[in-house]
C-alpha cells in the first residue's frame, strides 16, 4: 500500500510514464485510493497526458471542472477518445438534498466509452461511486475493458473501498492518496 500527499501526487504522476515509477498498464485494474477533499481529478488529468505523450491510445472518462449554478458545481465527465463533455449531474432545485447524479447521462457517458473500448490501450475512469458500489455506472466498462485485456485505472474514494474490494476481488492493485 502506498501513501501520498496531495503535493507530491501531481509531481509523481506526471513522471509516472517516463521514470518507470507507476506504469498504469503494468497491473490489469488499479484502484488509486483517496480521501474525500484529496484532488483525484488532478492525478487522472496527469496519468492521462503522460500516457498520451507516451503514444497510448486512451479511453474512459475523467472530470472536469463545471461552472458553478446555484452554490452547486456541475459535474461534467470527458471522454478521453473523442474529447466529448457530458454533464451528469442534474438541477433538482435550490431545496433539494441528496445525490445529483443523472443516471441517463451517465449510461450514455458509459455506452460512449464502451463504443471505442477495442481501439484502446488505457482505461481511465474518474471514480468508482454510489452508482457502482450499487451495482450499475462504470462496471460494465471495467469488466468489458478486462475481457479485453486493456488495463482500468479508476480513482475510488475510501468511504468505497469496501464495495470496491467486494467487486474487485484480488484482481486490483490500490495506491492510496491522502490529502495530509
């Protein structure tokens, strides 16, 4: 189990390719293991750009910085193959509580990166959630991605490492990140 800060994640991941240290096709599915408040988002923007300057094809879908409406951020996933944003959270209302997220959009977040799967070398997919600790989101993508022997890296943030284990199994390798 590895430990990091958040000031030295972003500097490591950015060598990641380069220096040997984490190649992210080195292991079939890798976990990078996070607090909440940890900036995962940054480590997967640079995994993403070292790989791509290394000539890996890239598939999955990261997160990217939304506008903010009402106090809330938007929460916008990219596709790494075609470069399409797609928004999957929903306005529920000023009054609303609870989970943002649009299931619709994030079925269609998912049919988009598994139509380009078989022209990939990397997965990236920025969180394993509420909607795959509950058995539906990017499962079908990672268990597909395996199929075809193209290695997942997934951020999975600690308040989901049991449902993550649970479906895992030995099959992944975590890195774990904090924000001390």
């Amino acid at each position: 189990m590895t430990k990091m800060t958040a000031m030295d994640a972003f500097a490591g991941a950015r060598r990641i390719a380069s220096q040997g240290g984490f190649d992210p096709r080195a292991g079939a599915l890798t976990a990078l293991v996070y607090d909440q408040g940890f900036a995962i988002g940054d480590v997967l923007s640079a995994i993403a750009a070292e790989s791509r300057r290394s000539g890996w094809r890239l598939g999955g879908m990261i997160e990217r910085p939304g506008p903010k409406t009402g106090g809330k951020c938007d929460m916008l996933l990219e596709d790494l193959t075609s470069g399409e944003t797609i928004r999957i959270s929903e306005d529920r209302g000023a009054l609303a509580r609870g989970c943002r997220l649009d299931l619709d959009s994030l079925s269609r977040a998912c049919a988009l990166v598994l139509s380009s799967l078989s022209a990939t070398d990397l997965i990236l997919l920025n969180k394993f959630g509420k909607a795959e600790s509950e058995g539906g989101g990017f499962r079908c993508i990672i268990s597909d991605a395996l199929a075809l022997d193209i290695p997942v890296v997934i951020g999975v943030p600690r308040c989901n490492l049991d449902a993550w284990r649970e479906f895992a199994g030995d099959l992944a390798v975590e890195r774990h990140y904090s924000c001390a």
